[in-house]
C-alpha cells in the first residue's frame, strides 16, 4: 500500500477500460471546479435569460445541446450542473462518513448495550430503499441544495456505519489494541489513536466509489421535483424540466442524461479497477491468463 | 438443514424492530419536523376550523410519547390519513395500486435474473476474449444508467418517433369497454387469463415492455457482474480444473458445478437491488402513467400530497425489509455455508 498512488497508475495503464473510467473522473472533477469561469454565456447557465425566440432550438453549432424552453444554452447549463453534482455528491458522501464513522466506531468498540442500540438503529435507516428515505425527509423538509444534502445524507450514512463497525470489529482485538489497553490508556485514546486510523481505509475507500451513486440520487431526488429548485441546473433538475417537452425537443433531457451517464460509469469503471487492484485473490487470476 | 428455527424467529423478531424503526422515523419525519404538522394532514387550501380539528385529530396538544402512542394506533387500524389527491384513504389507494407494481417488478426480476445469468456465465467461459469484454462494459453502463432517463428516451423512440409500442398506462380503456374487461385481482395479466380475454391480455404485455425493460436494466446489470465474477473463481477451482481434464462436457459442467456456485450470491446480489428496483419503480411509473404504488408516491409528491407520500413509503419500506426477509432465507436454504 506504501506506493499506492504509482502502483496503482500502472496498473491502471494496463487496462484502457479502467484508464478511461479514470480519466472520466478526473475530467468531470476539473469541470466541476472550474465551471463558472469558463461558461460562454453565463446569464443562461444561472438561468436567468428569458428569451422565448431562441426557445426550443435544436443542436447546431451555435447550441451544440440546444435550447430549452426559455432560450437558454443548454450546453452552459450542462457544464454548471456538474458543478451542482459534484458539490452535492462530495458533501452528501462526507457527511455521511463523518456520521457513520463515529457510530461504526463506537458501537464497534464500546459493543455491550450501547453498540447494540447503535447498531439496531442503524438497520432501522437501512430497512428503507435507498432513495425512499431521502425523498421523505426532502418532501417535509423543502427544496433546495442544504437540503437536498441533508435529506441524502441522512439515508446514506447506515452503509457506512455498518462497514466500519466491520472493520472496527476485525480490527480490535488486535496485539497493539490489546498492548494499549494494558498500559492503561483511555478507552477515548484507544479509540481515536488505534483504532480509528487502522479501520479507516475499507470505509474511505468505499465511500469514494460511491460519488457516483450519490450525483445519481442527487438527480433522482431533483427529477421527482423534492431535490435542488429551479433554475439551478442540476443534471436531474434538467431532465425533469425537459420531461413536459420530451416529444418535440428531445435534446433538453437526452444530453443532461447522456453527461450523467458517463459520469457515472467513469465512477463505476474507477470503482472496478479499486476493487480488482486491492483485491489479491482477482488480480492473481487475471495475472494467470 | 441449514435453516434452523432460532434463525427463523430471530429473523421475523428483527424484522419486527425493523418495522417499528420504520414507523419512529416516519413517524419523526411527520410529527417532529414539520413546524405545523397539522397542516401536512389537511391540505394548503384548508379553512381554520379544518386545521383545528386536525390537531385534535391528530392529538397534537398532548405530550410527544402520547402523540407516538396515537399515530401508532392510527397506523394499525389502517387509519393513514386521507390523500389530498385521489380523497381516498390513503391504504385504499395503496392496496388497489400494489398489483401493478408487483407485476412489473416481478416481471422484470425475473428477466434480470434469467438474462442476467446467461450473459455472465458466457463471459465467464469466454474470460478475456472480446465477447466477455462487450458484456462486461454493457453490464457496467446498463448498472450505471439513470432509471428515469433511459424512461424517457425509450418512450422517445418508441412510442413518439416510430410509434411502435404504446407509451403508457396500463390497458387500452377503449379496449376494456369493447371486450368486458373486469379487474378482479387488479394483476392485469392474470385477471385477463382467467377470462380468456386475449386481446386485452396482448395490450397488458405490450404496455409492460418499455417499462419492464427501463426496470430490468440495473438488477440486469448487477446481475451479469455478480455472475461473471462468481463464475470465473468458480472455473478457477481445482475440481473444476480436474473435471475439465478429465473430459466432463462443458454444459455439464457449468450446470452441475458453476451454476450453483453462482445462484446464491446472485440471488443475495438480487435481493439488494430490490431496493433500487422499487425506487426505480417510482419514477418509471411516473414516466408511463403507470399506475402503481411507485406512479401513487410520485404523483403524491409533485403536488404535496403528505399524507400519500409517508403512507407510500412506509408501506414500502416495511415490503422491502419483509423481500430482504425472504431473501435471506433463500439465500440460506440455497448456500449451507452461511451461518447465522
């Protein structure tokens, strides 16, 4: 694991389908932070044009994804969404892990009544499909981005703390767990300073694979017209306003879908190539052949 | 016997928690919230007097643990609230709109697994050619699509571009009236079986394609992966290898030995996906004007329907957790080697 970053690069550059989900990834994380300023036609990508002449245009060179139902540039709005999505998912997926973290750790640790409790409830969250919970929380709570990030996070974070009780399990009864408590240290120390940064790694990892999974709940909570409120142009939010339109401009839903779509694989594709890379067992197969 | 009957009743106890967990949190998300919950029970044009009532109704000047006790009661007498939408009790509309859904996600599960299967376990025997790579990236992107997206484009095509297949509801009205068509379970398919009304059964199947495809597709997707990969650890075995060489046909093979290596993980893997699948059903549904529980939340929730959206959700999350019930104990019956 100590030359994780240049082992992994050569691994990845061994296998094109994995090195294009990389770079899928990292060119939709660039978009993401660099969106604002290179938008071509700004006012349309916050939507605040208001031009029913350029209305419905379809793809040309000058509006390479069309025009939606108030002449505004689809492809501008496309490249801010990802923007949206990519603040969306970074938040959901690390508050989740914040949460998760803390209870896997403490009721991994602390076991007895307490990480009983904590556990039981955990199982409550995870009983609800995964966006049904989210759906719940943002129909009472409103619309709007905080929200939308609160509302997933909270039917996220189960998995987490689920997966680090896990590792935290196969993790405390180790010789060094084991050295720390004889010495005395503090139930908190040992927590924090052992245990914490040994079981932390299958969690993080894990949860970095979800951003893809979480952009696509993200725009499935703003497609059911709960999530992000017009006119941020959010991927599902973009769909959702092109769904009234679909039969003669098939171009205001076809390309925000497209864009997330390749998004998404880029993530799954990366994911694949994490797992088969840290997973022994697959890569000696594949070394076999 | 790998199921024991303590397995059985510690599973049925914790799905007991689980359910009264469900009803806490919606219960939380309903009372405790809301600022004025009274006013997500009757509605945004509802006079004072309305409101009033709906606070007593609700119990909501008493203390919380009270208020807890009484929605608890409300929710097993049935009493889920009246839906602002269709003014029906809301476990009416529930009950009527349940079938369309189980005959579409049954439908497409089905497939899923079947379809799912057979291209996993030809990639597997063809690991590492070009036919293994087509369907492990297909399998990858059918995973990673959009549900309500790929909805969309497929009624684009089909049924606005070359009108080819119907692009929602669930039968023809016209056809119902012409041939006599009374639902009698409200499973379209069986109900049209059991009066040998072939015509209206035809329509139902047509109707079921595009949905049933936009269904199928991440289940489908899991499906082929969990295979593929199962298949090919499992061909890795050494008496896998010995039979090979001891020149067992390959169908043989893979029927005798991978196959069941392979179906209880998928199954696990399936059982997961459930979850996906009913969200997925939400917005497909709404999508085809499909009129099941999934087309009944989102209508609920493009017009602030409160009381159908939580009675929606609850039912189905308490549904979900009793398919993971029966899942696992499949997943148990079929692979000895899980404990409990």
């Amino acid at each position: 694991m100590g030359l994780f970053p240049c082992d992994f690069f050569k691994f990845l550059v061994k296998r094109p389908l994995y090195t294009t989900g990389f770079i899928i990834v990292v060119a939709f994380i660039i978009l993401g932070c660099i969106a604002p300023y290179i938008l071509t036609k700004p006012e349309d990508a916050w939507g605040v044009t208001y031009d029913l002449n350029k209305a419905f245009q379809p793809p040309s060179p000058e509006y390479p994804f069309g025009t939606d139902a108030y002449g505004r540039d689809m492809l501008n709005r496309v490249i801010l969404g990802s923007r949206y999505s990519l603040i969306i998912a970074v938040c959901v997926v690390g508050l989740s892990l914040i949460i998760g973290v803390i209870v896997g750790l403490v009721a991994g640790y602390l076991a007895g009544i307490i990480g009983t409790v904590l556990m039981r409830l955990t199982d409550m969250f995870l009983a609800y499909p995964p966006l049904l919970l989210a759906v719940a929380f943002a129909s009472v709570l409103g619309r709007g981005v905080l929200t939308a990030i609160i509302a997933l996070a909270i039917s996220w974070w189960p998995w987490y703390a689920r997966l680090m009780y896990i590792s935290v399990n196969s993790v405390k009864s180790a010789l060094y767990v084991e050295a720390a408590k004889v010495i005395g240290l503090s139930k908190f120390t040992i927590m924090t300073k052992y245990i914490l940064p040994n079981s932390l790694i299958p969690v993080v990892t894990q949860a970095m694979l979800d951003m893809g999974s979480a952009i696509l709940e993200a725009s499935a909570l703003s497609f059911l017209g709960v999530g992000v409120p017009p006119p941020i142009p959010e991927w599902g939010r973009l769909i959702s306003e092109g769904w009234v339109y679909v039969s003669k401009a098939y171009w205001i839903t076809f390309f925000p879908g497209l864009v997330l779509l390749v998004t998404v694989v880029g993530f799954n594709l990366l994911g694949d190539a994490v797992k088969e890379y840290m997973n022994p067992r697959l890569r000696s197969i594949v070394a076999k052949r | 016997m790998p199921i024991t009957r303590t397995y059985l009743a510690k599973r049925i106890l914790l799905l007991f928690l689980v359910a009264f967990g469900v009803l806490i949190i919606s219960f939380i998300i309903t009372r405790v919230i809301p600022a004025r919950p009274e006013l997500l029970w009757v509605g945004i044009h509802a006079r004072a007097e309305q409101i009033e009532r709906a606070r007593k109704e609700l119990h909501l000047d008493e203390p919380i643990y009270v208020q807890l006790y009484y929605y608890l009661a409300d929710f097993f007498r049935g009493n889920w609230g009246v839906s602002w939408r269709t003014r029906q009790p809301v476990i009416l509309d529930i009950i009527t709109s349940l079938p369309a859904t189980l005959e579409l996600t049954i439908t497409a599960f089905i497939l899923a697994f079947i379809i799912g299967v057979i291209l996993g376990l030809i990639a597997a025997i063809s690991y590492g050619k070009a036919i293994d790579k087509v369907i492990s990236v297909f399998s990858i992107i059918v995973a990673s699509i959009p549900v309500f997206w790929l909805g969309l484009v497929l009624q684009t095509i089909f049924s606005i571009w070359y009108p080819i297949l119907p692009g929602g509801m669930r039968v023809d009205p016209s056809l119902v009236i012409e041939t006599g068509f009374k639902p009698i379970t409200n499973f379209y398919i069986l109900d049209s079986l059991i009066q040998l009304n072939f015509p209206v059964l035809l329509d139902v199947l047509k109707r079921m394609i595009l949905p049933v495809i936009t269904l199928m597709m991440y289940p489908l997707g899991l499906t082929i992966r969990m295979t593929r990969s199962m298949a090919i650890e499992s061909l890795q075995e050494i008496y896998v290898k010995a039979l090979e060489v001891w020149g067992l046909p390959r169908s043989k093979m893979l029927y005798k030995y991978v196959l069941k290596n392979v179906i209880a993980p998928v199954i696990a893997s399936l059982g997961l996906s459930f979850g996906y699948t009913i969200t997925g059903a939400l917005m497909v549904e709404l999508i085809f004007v499909y009129p099941g529980i999934g087309y009944y939340v989102g209508m609920a929730l493009l017009s602030f329907d409160y009381p159908a959206i939580l009675g929606g959700i609850v039912f189905v999350a308490i549904i979900y957790s009793l398919v993971n019930l029966v899942v696992d104990i499949i997943h148990a019956w079929i692979d000895p080697r899980v404990k409990f």
